[in-house]
RNA sequence: GGCGGCAUAGCCAAGUGGUAAGGCAGAGGUCUGCAAAACCUCCAUCCUCCGGUUCAAAUCCGGAUGCCGCCUCCA
C-alpha cells in the first residue's frame, strides 16, 4: 500500500523490511485524564491501519504504550489526593472503557513506562558512554542535541531554526538550550527511583525508544501518533536511538490530523474540550467512529455535535438497507430471470475501488463513498418488484451483504446486526430528543383505532401531535412504526 | 521570527496532469388515504484570486489573500 511518510513528506510505497512481519508502533495516551475526541481519532485511525495491514495478511506486531509516571500524572495525583500509580491505573482502565467501546483493538504489547525503567537506564547509560548525553551536579541526564547530526530531519528543522525558539528553565543545568531530559532527579514528594544518577525518573522522550526496541527489532516498520508529536517527540526518539544504536529507527513515519472545534485546536486552555464520554452520552459509539473515518485521517477535523448527527444519518441509512438486505435474504421463493449485467459490473466497481482507496494511504473517505454506492446498489435492486425475486438477485444481494460484512471488518463499523443497532439508535435518539416511550405509545394506540375506524382526520391530527413530541410515525406493511424527527 | 499544512457546491468531503466520488440538506417523480422510509432523476461548465508551464491543471510552478498547526505539555 501507499502511505504519507512525514520523513519525506510524501506518499511512499509500503512493504515490510521482514517478509511479511509489519512492526507497528504508536505513541499511547498519558494516563492522568479522561480520553478525549482527538485521542479517539489517533486510536481509530491507527486501529484501522492495524486491521487493513492484517486484511492484506500481514502478521503485524503493534505496541503501543501508556505513559504512567509524567509531570500531569504528578501534578493529577496531588489534586486527587491520589498516588502518581493509582492515577495512572484509574485513567487507563477509563481508557479501556472508552476504546473498548469504539471497537478498537488492543495492541499486542501495552507496555507500562514504569515497567521499563531498568532498560531506560541502561539506554542512557549508554548515550552518555558515547558522548551523547551527560549528567548534571543535581542528577538530571540530558541529550546533547548536537552530537546527533540528523537532529531535525523528521520535522524539517535545522539547528538554527531550532535555537530562536530554544530556552532554557529556570533552575535547568543545559549545556545547550537545545538539549532535552534523558532523567529528571526526583523532587520532593515525586515518585522515584534509583538510577546511577541518584533518585529519579525517566524523560517522556526515553519510553518510546526504550519500548519499542523493547519489543520489535530496529528499524520499526511504521511508527505513528498525533500530529503533534512529529515535533519535539518523535524528533527527540529518533536522536537517542539513532544515536544509541546506530540503526535507523523507523522506516515510515504516520502521523493523524487534529481535531479541531469550530477551526481551532481543542484544547483545555481555550475551553473547547470533549471527552469521548460527553460524546457517547449523546451518541452511539459507532457514529462516532464513522464520523471520524469520514475524511481522511491526515486532514483536520472539525467537530461539533451537528456534524456527528449528520454522520448518524449516514450510519442509519446503512443499516437500514443492510436490514432490508437481510431481510429479503431470509425469503424462499426464487426465481429465474434476467439480470441486468450493469449492476453486476457497478458493483465490481465499488468492489475495487473501496480496496483501492484503503491501499491509497488510508482513504476511508473515499472508501465510504463506495460503501455507500453498495448500498444505493442494494436499494435498486430491491426496490424492483419483478427483480428482488430472482436468483441473481439473491445471489448479488448476499454478495453485497459479504462485502460488506468484510469492508467492517476493516472499519470496524457496520459489524452489528442491522436490527439490534437500529433499535439502539432509535433509544439513543429518543433520549437525546427527551421523548417519553410511554406517551408515545399511547398515542399511537389513539391513532391505531382512529386508522381502523378509516378517521383519517383523526388519525392525522395524532400525527400532528406526535410531530410536536418530535416524533415521527411511518405506517408500514407491519404496522405502525416510529422514529425520532 | 523560523518550519509546515490547508483553501473543492448551501454544509461536510474524496480527488496530485486527461476533463469534478460520496454524504447531509434541497427540488421533481415512483410508492402511499395523506405522509415517512426506500428507489429514480436533478442539483459545482467548474475547484480562493492573479500569472506561468503543458496538447491537456482542481491537480505542477510563481505570486497574492485567508485560515490552521508546530517551534512549551499535548493525539
């Protein structure tokens, strides 16, 4: 396949450096917070390439980590009154939960910083054995930036660039404004351990070098994370274990677009924040992940609740013609008769071009639109009274609910059985509208006796008032049905 | 100040040289007691603007304007 690689900036055509073994590696969350809207886009995105990569039948290895010890894990821990470890325990299991319900898949290794000391130390100790690193009087380890020539390739800077923006905290002992934190001493009441260096603990650069060599031979095939992690993050993992082990450290660099609110970056300071449960309490998980899956992953993403109702309209019309699709299946009675060769070859068409948008740098955009021409397909063929009885039509509409079913495998949407998600959304919805069921039934039950007693005036005016509940009522073969306005 | 990205219909959005996917909204039609859903048809002579390269550009180059990100923790 093709994929963006920030080392180069450009589209570059993907095969493992081992056979088929893929090593994947992707920076995991700081576990002192609630998960929000954009750690939810780095982990759909990254899962979705985990799964295309094994679709494609590539054993892939995929580690990813979670960072446990770290200065907002301190600082969390002090206002909860918490230790840093009980933080970190709490807000990955809430990590958990909310990946769990996205349907991303767990990494093969989930390594903990704070399991991995012993091998960080040994990393340093070496970077300073070869003059690229060095330890200060208060037991600080830094990285001597300008002992790696490559410093600045990932993210296009040179070192000049890079020391308009430089300085130096107060308190700090660089020899180099440029130089980074390989070791941080301990300060008093911080968790701690002892290292050559004295008490201490890790830089947040070191745990993915140190992690991931860990794990998977150098070089990575893949590494990937946020946007904003190519600088100084993946910059600062590449100089210590480039200049650790002489090897290059990953072949393809991945990185995911923001999410944005209203064209501006959500951040906490500026007030315009979303964790993924303020999502989920209004919406279903799968809406979300279809939102997110809805433009391409290396483009920015503005969200806001209007946009996810909007995919949520997207999300049903899927389900409800596979339900459709499924439904007719469950018939007996099949004909001969022609079939219109058009459709077969439309459909042939959507076939190859959602596999050709996937191996084209992840375009689950444009993978969508021929899921959808699927669909359009399946509505054709089903709305043609003499046509949906035929044997073709059986045959291309199983066809159709196969490739489907293999497409959200993929994606991971569109993989519960249309009715059980429908109803789902329809509960969703109607909390969301604040619509009570009961007196909803009861006037449906108003406007039933009314339809038996052919008062369609009456009947009408029930609707009226169902409307006003932002209620919606559709009379179908089997009854009544009704869904949220 | 340095580095980088983006600009496509009412809205969202795909599309990196061959003549504008898809979704939402909207209009007309089929169906329906009337509706809704579903389906069919329509809905950008044109891709922020100005130049250039080319037989051919939304796509490449130069410039302008606007928006955003990184350079400090950050997915």
């Amino acid at each position: 396949m093709r994929l963006y690689n920030t080392l180069g900036r450009a589209k570059q055509e993907f095969t493992p450096l081992r056979g088929n073994d893929v090593s994947l590696y992707v920076c995991g969350i700081t576990a002192y917070d609630l998960c929000h809207i954009g750690h939810a886009r780095s982990s759909v995105v990254f899962d979705v390439l985990v799964r295309y990569l094994r679709f494609k039948g590539y054993n892939v290895t995929f580690v990813r980590n979670f960072t446990d010890v770290d200065d907002k894990i301190i600082k969390r821990a002090a206002e909860l009154g918490l230790t840093s470890q009980e933080v970190a325990e709490k807000y990955i299991a809430e990590f958990y939960v909310d990946m769990d319900a996205l349907g991303v898949l767990r990494a093969d290794v989930e390594p903990k910083c704070t399991e991995h000391i012993a091998e960080m130390i040994t990393l340093t100790q070496g970077l300073i054995k070869d003059g690229h690193a060095y330890a200060t009087l208060s037991g600080d380890v830094y990285f001597k930036v300008r002992s790696f020539e490559g410093y600045g390739k990932l993210s296009g800077r040179n070192i000049e660039d890079l020391m308009s923006g430089a300085r130096v905290e107060p308190g700090e002992e660089k020899l180099d404004p440029l130089d980074f934190a390989l070791w941080k001493a301990a300060k008093p009441g911080e968790p701690y351990w002892p290292s050559p260096w004295g008490n201490g603990r890790p830089g947040w650069h070191l745990e993915c070098s140190a992690m991931s060599e860990k794990y998977m031979p150098l070089p990575l095939d893949i590494h990937g994370g946020g946007q904003d992690l190519a600088f100084p993050h993946h910059e600062n993992e590449i100089a210590q274990s480039e200049a650790a082990t002489g090897k290059e450290f990953a072949r393809f660099w991945v990185h995911n677009g923001f999410v944005q609110i209203n064209s501006e970056k959500m951040s906490k300071s500026l007030g315009n924040f979303f964790t993924i449960r303020d999502i989920l309490a209004k919406f279903l998980p799968e809406t979300l992940r279809y939102f997110l899956l809805s433009m391409h992953y290396r483009s920015p993403l503005d969200f806001s609740f209007d946009a996810l109702e909007e995919s949520e309209k997207g999300v049903r019309r899927i389900y409800t013609a596979l339900l459709q699709v499924e439904e007719a299946l469950a018939g007996t009675k099949w004909s001969k008769g022609a079939f219109p060769q058009e459709i077969l070859d439309e459909l042939s068409g959507y076939e190859k071009g959602f596999a050709e948008a996937l191996e084209d740098d992840l375009n689950t955009a444009a993978a969508l639109g021929h899921l959808f021409g699927v669909v359009r397909l399946a509505g054709r063929i089903l709305e043609d009274k003499a046509l949906r009885k035929t044997e073709a039509a059986r045959d291309t509409l199983a066809r159709i609910q196969a490739a489907v079913a293999a497409w959200s495998k993929v994606l991971g949407v569109y993989g519960l059985a249309p009715a059980v998600f429908l109803a789902d959304l329809k509960t969703c919805r109607a909390a969301r509208a604040g619509i009570d069921a009961a007196q909803v039934d009861a006037l449906l039950e108003k406007r039933l006796e009314a339809r038996k007693a052919k008062d369609f005036a009456a009947s009408d005016a029930i609707r009226d008032e169902l409307a006003a509940l932002r209620v919606e009522v559709k009379d179908t073969p089997l009854g009544q049905v009704w869904d949220v306005l």
